[in-house]
C-alpha cells in the first residue's frame, strides 16, 4: 500500500506534536497520496477527513454520507486499513451510542479514548472507579 504526504514531513510532525500537546490542529489541508488504497477506503477516508476536531460521528452516520447505510461494518474494516492515523482521522469515529468502537493503532481504544481528550470531544467511555471502603 502506498500513501505518503505531500507536504514537508517537518512541518507535519511540528503540527502532530502541538496537536498531542492540546493545541488542537486541523491537518484537513495536508495533502495525502491514497494511490495504494482501494476506491472504498479511499472515499471512507476523504469523508473521515472532514469530521472537524473535537467533534465524532458514527461508522453508520458514515455510512449513510456515503450513500451505503448498511455498510457500518465495511466502513469500520476501510478505516483499519487507512495508511495514515490521526491525519486521516478514525479515532473520530464511533460505535452505536458513542462507544468507542475499535481502534487498530497501538493502545487501541485507550489511545483513542485520550487522542478524543485532547481534542475536547466527549465520548461514552465506562470509567472504573476505584470502590470505596
């Protein structure tokens, strides 16, 4: 699979670091090369894309935009094999009822769980309280 940036590699991990670090960016304007990819996974990540910092859909919310509303699934499998995480922005998109859903980079859920943190979104993640004496 081949998927690279058309963009000066510094600036990206300049950007991607302030990012990680609470100030949020908008890397929607960084050109990606998504040759290697398949027509679907291409067009599930331009629409993944454009969901705005801070803020999820659904897998079916998606779905439906992509005019495949039985396709959740589908959308789910094409956002594991995007080529590049956080520029082509997954951990924006949820399951049913704001569940996390999954998450293919390392830390899985709990990685998605804090990127959505930083990004001031609010998601219906189970917190385990410690039980008091």
């Amino acid at each position: 699979m081949r998927a690279f940036f058309l963009y000066k590699p510094i600036k990206i991990i300049k950007r991607v670091c302030k990012h990680l670090q609470g100030g949020s960016q908008d890397f929607r304007g960084i050109p990606v090369d998504l040759e290697g990819v398949g027509p679907f996974v291409r067009k599930v990540c331009e629409c993944a894309r454009e969901i705005p910092v801070g803020q999820t859909v659904t897998y079916a919310d998606l779905a439906h935009v992509l005019g495949r509303p039985t396709a959740a699934r589908a959308i789910g499998r094409a956002l594991g094999r995007k080529p590049i995480p956080l520029i082509i922005p997954c951990h924006r998109v949820l399951a049913v009822h704001g569940k996390p859903g999954g998450f293919p980079p390392h830390g899985g859920r709990v990685t998605k769980a804090k990127l959505l943190a930083i990004e001031g979104a609010v998601v219906n993640l189970p917190l385990e309280l410690p039980l008091s004496s």
